[in-house]
C-alpha cells in the first residue's frame, strides 16, 4: 500500500504563480520585439541595476575576467569540462549519418545537421551557475554549432568572472553580461545590437522559464524546465543523514524546488525528518532550502519495490537517486526520468557540476516524453532520397494509385508524369 506521509503544496496555489509569470512573460517581450535595445537596457536596469555601454563583453574583459580566477579555479573548470566533452564526443559519434538502397533504385539516406545558431542562458543572480556553461555552450559546439552565444546576469554588481571564463573556455562566440528575460527574448527576437539565434538552450527561473516556452516555435528551445526536482528513492540500506543531505542539496536550488522521499522504510521516514531538522540549523542556504522542504517537500511510504517504481514512473522526476539494496532494478526498469544516481556512492551534485552527464533536464512530468540536453539537441537529422529512372517507373504507379485514393489529384500527377517520361525509357 502507498502511504503520502507528507504532502507537497496546493496544485491550486501553484498554477495561480504560474498565471502571473506567464502574464509578465508576455508583456515583456511584446516590450523587446518592439523597442528593442532601449527595451533591453531598461529592463536590466530595473531588475539588475546593470547600464554599461555594451552588454557584450569584449576580448580585453573576458581575459581580464579569465586573469582574476586563481589557477585552481581555472584548474577546476577546465577538468569539469574535459568530463564533459568527453562524454558529449561519445555521444556524437553514436549519432551517425545514414544512406541504404531500400528498393532496386532508391536511395534514401539521412543527415545530422548542426543548428546554425544557438543561446545559451547561464543563469547567475540567487547562485553563480558556473556549470550551466558546460552544459550549454560546450555541447553546442561538440555538436558543431558554428554561432554560439552566452548570456548570464551579473553578480555581485558585474560580470561574474568565473561564468565568463567558464563560457570562454566552453568556446563561446559572444558573451554577453545580461539576465532575466531581457537576455532570453533578446536571443531570440534580436534587437539592433544582438542577432537573433535559431535555438535558446539553458536552465533559469520561472520568468526565463516561461519566456522559452513563449518564444518556442519561433525558435527551438532543449525543454520546458521548471524549478529543479529531485526524488530519492531508498529502502532500509540507507541511512537517515544520506538520505536528508541529498534532498536538501537539491531544495536549496529554489524556494519551489520539490525534493521527494520515496520509501518502503519506516524508519528512515522517522530518521530523514530527523535529520533534515537538524541539517537545516546549520545549512548555509538553509532559508532556501527549509522554505522548498516545508512547501513542497514530500515522503511516501511503499510497501514493495514494485510500489516504488510505479510511484517513480509516476513521479517523473527530473533527478531520481537510488539508494536501494539493488539500484540495477530500477535502470532496467523505470522508463520516466531525467538522469538515474545509482547507489551511494554518486549523487545528483556529480550531475549537476562535473562528472559528465548533462544538467539541463526534464521537470514538471516531461521525462514521460522526453531525456535531457544533449548533443543530438542540437542537431537536426534530415533525410533526402535519390531514385534511378527504372525504380521512378515503378515507384510511380504505386503512389499514382495510393493519390487517387486520397483524393490528391495534384500529388498523383506529380507521380503520373515520371510514369510517362521514364516508363517507356526503361521497358
């Protein structure tokens, strides 16, 4: 029997913020598409309190930026990134281009084309996303992505120089110093000084959130991401401190964060609510992460593992960490996720930062239908067919035939007229 032990806040609640995000959302970038700059630069002002006279940082201001960071932060950086690209190459070459004889005459093949252009939003206000550059602009440019551009908020009254370096160091195109939905609309619409991409790619609050979502169809976008969820799935090998440590270390993303218990232990139900007390009277970002646990933070109790994964699919989670005696049971068997943590010996902060696999995932129930950013995001597979006169003989009369069925008249002599011309040419 599933048991809810606690509950998260009122569905009611929740869309009610949502109506108000979307309203602002729209009536922002109506502002950009039509004022454009002047829009952009007042908007920066008001939120960020940031006017300098060029949002784009130039090549003197990234090395500067690059000078400023000590050899172990560089160091650092630059590790966080070779896992990653590496990771990305692996998944590039797995992607390959295709062409088959599938009939006596025909040719049909695909390619995998790069975007031409990409945005990458790094985000940068409430925490310095340092990692969200990996994520974005190096995989874009594994991809083959020829214009890649990055925008992240200042920090602390600038430019934060360690997001500028990551961004750098990721092969960014042009850097620009710029947050909020502002940075998101100007990406995609353009304005006089910005030119506009094809796709907008990177994690951000509810109001960059939505911003994709309304500009989606104008241009691609990874995935409608929400605030960041995590679900820790756990039986009686697992400890109450493991347990508390791991969802709050995901609560502190947001004040709306949902960080889910999911367990057929009793006692760890008693234990984590224990040790979540405790962790949050030390916890830096206590006040972050107490808010998400009390508002949305859930436990439920399951008596079988078979409980635990209908739950999990059911869940959706965009990170799903396995503390189970056999975390094998859930690879091979739950289908609704972002990124699987299996055992306890990695953790959702390994994702988030460094250990190679994407960070930018699937929240508010996508992974039913969707993974999380990767290289094959940015790529689009097209496929084209070549097909001999003989095969256009034959071809032909079958789709003539299949036309006049569909009542497509125009269709059916587009196929009629390759019958004339090359049936008689091959007999």
């Amino acid at each position: 029997m599933i048991k809810i032990i606690k509950a998260g806040i009122d569905a009611d609640a929740a869309a009610d913020m949502d109506a108000k995000v979307k309203a602002t959302v729209e009536t922002t970038l109506k502002d950009i598409e039509t004022r454009g700059d002047a829009a952009v630069r007042e908007l920066s002002e008001k939120f960020d309190n940031w006017s300098p006279e060029s949002f784009r940082l130039s090549d003197e201001e990234i090395s500067a930026a690059v000078s400023r960071l000590s050899e172990q932060t560089v160091n650092d950086i630059k590790f966080a990134q070779t896992q990653i690209r590496k990771f990305a190459e692996i998944q590039r070459a797995s992607m390959k281009d295709v062409e088959e004889e599938t009939f006596p005459g025909v040719i049909l093949g695909h390619k995998n084309i790069p975007v031409n252009s990409v945005g990458c939003y790094i985000p940068g206000g409430k925490y310095p996303m340092v990692a969200s550059a990996h994520m974005s602009v190096l995989t874009a440019k594994v991809a083959g992505v020829k214009r890649v551009i990055a925008c992240a908020p200042p920090h602390s009254g600038g430019p934060n120089d360690a997001i500028v370096a990551a961004m750098h160091f990721a092969g960014a195109d042009e850097i620009y110093c710029l947050g909020g939905i502002q940075a998101v609309g100007s990406m995609a619409l353009g304005t006089e000084t910005i030119e506009a991409v094809d796709m907008l790619v990177g994690p951000g609050n509810a109001f960059v959130a939505e911003a994709k979502r309304q500009l989606y169809g104008r241009v691609g976008i990874d995935l409608f991401a929400g605030p960041t969820e995590t679900l820790v799935i756990a039986d009686e090998t697992c400890d109450g401190e493991m347990a508390a440590t791991d969802l709050l270390g995901q609560a502190e993303h947001g004040t709306n964060s949902p960080a889910i218990l999911l367990t057929t232990s009793a006692q760890l139900v008693e234990d984590t609510q224990k040790e979540i007390e405790k962790q949050l009277l030390t916890l830096e970002t206590a006040a972050v992460a107490g808010q998400a646990w009390r508002d949305y933070g859930q436990i439920i109790l399951c008596d079988t593992d078979e409980e635990l994964l209908s739950e999990a699919d059911r869940i959706a989670s965009e990170h799903v960490q396995v503390m189970t005696r056999d975390p094998n049971y859930f690879l091979e068997n739950m289908t609704n996720y972002g990124a699987l943590f299996l055992g306890k010996e990695t953790n959702v902060a390994y994702g988030d930062k460094v250990i190679g696999t994407n960070h930018t995932l699937p929240t508010k129930l996508a992974a039913r239908y969707t993974g999380g950013l990767w290289v094959g995001k940015f790529l689009k597979t097209c496929t084209y067919q070549r097909v001999s006169p003989e095969a256009t003989a034959t071809i032909g009369e079958y789709c003539s035939r299949l036309c006049e069925l569909e009542g497509f008249a125009g269709h059916k002599a587009q196929a009629d007229i390759r019958v004339a011309r090359y049936k008689d040419r091959t007999a």
